[in-house]
C-alpha cells in the first residue's frame, strides 16, 4: 500500500504522477472470491421507446478507488455518440445504474434499431503514456461489455388525440382568477381588470420576513410566484425572495410564503408545520378551492391547507386533482444556493397506500414546465427546456416516455428549438420556434396533427412572454413581468384566433 500526494511536492511534480512518499505492506488472507470471467451488462427492460428509463446492473473490473470505485461511463453506439449514464460500481465489481433513452443522437432523432451500448473508462493520469513537450495527448479509453439493446420507435404527436382535463404550469407567470380579477406576479404586484391594474403593497412583506429572521433585502420585495382562488378575490399568497442576516443578501436566497386575506393591506408569514424552518417553503398549490403550502427538508415534507382563503390554517395531506390522474406538481426549490445551482420541481404521483412519491423531476427555466391531464386517464409532462419537451405516463407517473412532434419549419437539423410550449385548453400546443438565425416566431400544432402552422405576427407578437390561457383567452405581458420593476401591462387574444 502507498501514499502519495500526502506531504510537499516538487513544482514540477503533478501530484498523480509523484512517487510514492511513504510505503508499507498489506497480507490479504483467502478465501478470495472468484470473479466472473469477463464484464457484463444487463439492461432492464431490453427494449424500450425514447424518454423511457431502463435500470443498469453487471459486473466489469475494478475502477481507481477513492473510498469507492469511480465507477464507469455508459456509452452510447460508437465513440462519437454521447454518454448516457454514470455507472455506478461496488467493491466487488459489481454495477449498478440507470439511463433514459435518448431523443436526440448528436442533432438527429434518436432511430428505432438496435444498438450497442458499452462501458467506457479513461485513464487519467496514466504514468505509461508521454508525449513531446507541448504536444496534447489523450488519456487511454477502455471500453468493455458491448451489449445490444434494442430502440422502440417514438410514440407520435398524432396519437395523442385525448382532450386536456386540466392544466396546471410552474412557475405561473400570470394568476388569472374568474371573472375578471388579475393577480401578476413581478417585482410590482398588481391586482384588478385588465387596464385598471392597481398597485398592491408589499411593506407588510418586509416587516414579517424580519420577524422571522428571513429579511428582504434591497428596495421592493421581488415576488417569484402568486396563486389566487377564484372564490376569494381578495386573497393573495405569494413566495418573495429572502435571505439570512449574516449573508447580507447573498445566497442562499430563499423562496419564502407570505399571505393577504384584504388584497395587500396586510400580511402574513404562512403557518410553518412542527419539524420545519420558514426557509423550507416548497410552494404553494391550489387544489379543489383550497390553497395548500408546501414544504420540505431533506426527505421530509409537509402540508398546511386553507380552505376559506387563508382565514385559517390545518395541517393535512395534498389532495388528488378531482379530474386526471392523481399526479401534481410537487415540490419545488426552497432556495437557489448560487454557482449556477439548478432549481428542481418534482412531479409527485400517489401510491395505492395514498403516500405521494416522486414520479419525475424537471429543472426550472425560463420555460414554464406544464402537467397537463388528460381525459383517458393519461397525462403529458411538457418543458420546452428540456431534450424531451413532451412526454406520456400511461400508468399515473410510474413511467414516463417521449412524444415525437413534427419538425417545425424552422428547425432545418438544429435539434429541439422550443423557447416556450404551452397545451392550450383545446389540446393544441402553442411553441415559439427559433430558427438557426436566431429570429423566433409563434407556431400552433393542433390534437393530432402532422405538421405546424405559423400563427401571425399580427395576432401573437414575438416577444410574447409569460403565456397564460384562462377565460378563453390567452394573456401574455406586454411590459413588466419577470424581473422587471415596472408595472406590467397584459394583452390578450380569444384561443380561437389562434
């Protein structure tokens, strides 16, 4: 046994590469278990379409340790390909892991075949290969276990052809309520009809973050996310960015749940359940007429529920939409940690022992993430942030697969282009494609469809953002919204002048 790397080393020493600084001998005493003759793989189902996750496990020698084998990487098809997963692997060889079928093979669709997928390492470091001075050298690659396996073919757009039940997106850039109130969320919080927006003040926001040790740094509170319900117009429940005192604004910033029951003349702190911290708010949810905050700490979550506006609070489970499947949008960040940290919702779905599990995680973006009910019991899962911008569970969230869409026109062999893709109540997808040179324009592929079709300009500006159908219409910002410090203005369009 040696070490290296444990005391001062030369300049010109890299510490993988430095003799060993101190040594000694180890005796290992039988029996020594025989190991299997060659590597393996076993991919479970062996089959599969694109979108679908198929479970990893095999045997193959051991990699470099550092308390455990670094482990391998899952090649895909030939060496230019991409690598798919991160093999896990034990210190008896054996190996364990999971990938999902890939969409996209470099900037083409993914075929249906067969291909060969194996484990690859690289050597890094290896003291046997030199090279002249200043010449760049690649560290050896060994790739062992090629085993087939076999692509299904994509399901397509057209076979969905089920009616959405209901429609439910994260982050909601626009909080519609009926008849005719509007709550936008921004850094200026605005509620009443469209042209008649009135400001709604946020000091009382201020003054209880600081009671519970979560200040608002800065000038004006910037509210991330606002939920309303339809049978209580004058209650607001939102999440402002926060942070703790001794880091004086900076990360982590955290997502933190504040309530009015009088449309902004006061606030108040949303109850914290037993076991929590004001800084593990992981969302509010409206469900069935009632408001549900969530939160999360570790592997823990709870619930408090209001069912009359925010007049009073109860602790008790998240319910099951009243149409669909019993999938939601679970919880999501609690905080942005910084350094480019992702920003993770999960989708939870509900066991037969009615615990709520994840069913699916999806990263945060500028593109909303929509779960979308279908009348067949089904339900789409659509991102356009993502290498699967759509994609089917046909069994409650237990599985999840990829929905091919026609190529739009604008795509000419860039891979997915999608800024936004919004399910409109009538089951069309709205998407603004962006083509190679960069010039974006709105186009609507109806239930079933084969292709595309270019909605106007004229009808649908470009710089349409924060796309919310409601009432029959569908809202976007014309100003404000986002980031913004000015006061949003919204427009509008019937659904069916798209």
């Amino acid at each position: 046994m040696a070490l290296r790397c444990f005391g001062p080393l030369p300049q010109s020493k890299k510490c993988g590469l430095s003799p060993d600084q101190a040594r000694a001998t180890f005796d290992l005493t039988g029996p020594i278990p025989a190991s299997p003759a060659q590597a393996s793989l076993h991919f479970t189902p062996a089959e599969a379409r694109p979108g679908q996750s198929v479970t990893v496990t095999g045997w193959a020698p051991l990699t470099n340790i550092i308390g455990q084998p670094y482990g391998y990487q899952l090649q895909w098809g030939t060496a230019s390909d991409p690598q798919v997963a991160a093999i896990h692997q034990s210190l008896t060889g054996q190996l364990s892991g999971h990938f999902r079928v890939p969409a996209y093979v470099g900037l083409n669709p993914t075929s249906a075949g067969r291909v060969v997928l194996t484990l690859s390492y690289m050597f890094l470091g290896h003291p046997t290969h030199t090279a002249a001075p200043g010449a760049k050298v690649l560290p050896p690659i060994a790739t062992l276990a090629p085993t087939p396996f076999r692509v299904l073919p994509s399901l397509r757009w057209a076979a969905v052809r089920s009616l959405p039940v209901r429609l439910t997106a994260a982050p909601a850039p626009l909080a519609l309520t009926s008849p005719s109130d509007v709550a936008v969320a921004s850094h200026v919080l605005v509620v009443g009809a469209p042209g008649a927006l009135k400001a709604v003040p946020l000091v009382g926001i201020r003054s209880e973050a600081a009671r519970l040790g979560y200040p608002v740094e800065g000038g004006s509170p910037g509210v991330g996310s606002v939920k309303t319900l339809a049978a209580f117009p004058s209650s607001l429940f939102v999440a402002v960015g926060t942070s703790l005192p001794q880091y004086g604004g900076g990360p982590p910033i955290f997502s933190s749940p504040f309530y009015s029951t009088n449309a902004g003349a006061s606030w108040h702190a949303a109850p914290i359940p037993a076991g929590m911290a004001f800084g593990d708010f992981a969302g509010y949810r409206a469900e069935g007429g009632r408001m549900y905050a969530l939160w999360e700490k570790g592997a823990a979550t709870a619930t408090e529920v209001t069912a009359n506006g925010g007049a009073t609070w109860a602790a008790a489970p998240l319910a099951c939409p009243n149409t669909g499947p019993c999938l939601v949008l679970g919880a999501g960040p609690t905080a942005y940690e910084g350094m480019g940290t992702p920003l993770l919702q999960d989708i939870w779905r509900q066991t037969a022992a009615h615990h709520w599990v994840v069913s699916a995680q999806d990263e945060i973006s500028t593109a909303p993430l929509q779960l979308v009910g279908l009348a067949n019991g089904t339900a789409l899962r659509i991102d356009a942030g993502t290498a699967y911008p759509v994609e089917l569970t046909t069994n409650s969230g237990r599985t999840w697969q990829s929905i091919a869409l026609p190529t739009p026109p604008q795509d000419q062999g860039a891979g997915w282009v999608y800024q936004t893709l919004l399910m409109l109540p009538n089951g069309a997808l709205l998407g603004s494609v962006v083509s190679p040179t960069g010039a974006a324009a709105w186009e609507l592929l109806p239930p079933g469809a084969a292709q595309w079709h270019a909605v106007p300009a004229s009808v649908l500006p470009p710089s349409a953002t924060g796309l919310t159908p409601a009432r029959g219409r569908l809202w976007w910002y014309t100003t404000g919204g986002g980031m913004s410090s000015a006061a949003p203005a919204i427009a509008s369009v019937p659904l069916g002048s798209l």
